[in-house]
C-alpha cells in the first residue's frame, strides 16, 4: 500500500515486533529512547484474516497515541490480510528517556501482526 517512506540515509533504527494472535492494548514492541528523533513511519502487515471489524495499530510515546488524527492510525479490515493503512504519525519528534511503544488498540482477531517504525535522526 502507498504511504510515506523512511529516508534511508537518515534512519537511526527500527521498533519492531509479531505477535501470532492479538489482544486489545498487547505490547507488540517498547523501547526507551537513547536519542532524540522522530518517527517516520509505521508499517504493519496481517498474515491472516480476523473477523468483524478492524485491527489498529498505534505509536505511543509516553503512552500518549503519536496520532492526533485517530483514522490514520494504521488499520486493517478484520475481513483482510496483508498491509495496513500507512501514515506518518502527527506527532514524530521524541527524546532520550522517552519510552516508544507500538500498541494493539482495536483487534479484529488478525493473525501474524508485524509492526515496524522506522526512527530517523531529528
């Protein structure tokens, strides 16, 4: 699915993990910043199907969703597999100390989910 990129001379590192079967607000990756900089992308994918309604992924930092729009969390229709929606967090500048967390906010029962954040130098 189209979506923003990361910008390879600039990446720092990735936020990444799978989980075979999701729950709502599951830890699918944390970390603690060690430097500043910012998130520039959130990709996830789905290996299988789930049922009614949608699977949303969300960045947080500090526990607080990087997203001030909601919708463009990455989402996939529980009826799909593959790739989620894709788009830039709003909020993508973080610094030493605070702690990064991909998140499972809604399930839809997908299986094999993969999230990834690519992290760039500020």
């Amino acid at each position: 699915m189209p979506g923003p990129g990361a910008a390879p001379d600039r990446v720092q590192g990735f936020l990444g993990g799978m989980a075979p079967t999701i729950t709502v607000n599951q830890i699918l990756a944390a970390m603690v910043a060690v430097s500043t900089g910012r998130v520039r992308v959130v990709r996830c994918v789905a290996t299988s199907v789930g049922a009614a309604g949608s699977t949303v992924i969300d960045m947080r930092r500090n526990g607080v969703s990087m997203y001030r729009t909601a919708a463009q969390r990455p989402t996939l229709v529980g009826t799909a597999s593959g790739q989620f929606s894709a788009f830039a967090p709003d909020e993508q500048a973080f610094q030493p100390g605070d702690v990064l967390s991909l998140i499972v906010a809604t399930s839809a029962g997908h299986g094999g989910v993969i999230a990834t954040a690519a992290l760039e130098e500020p």
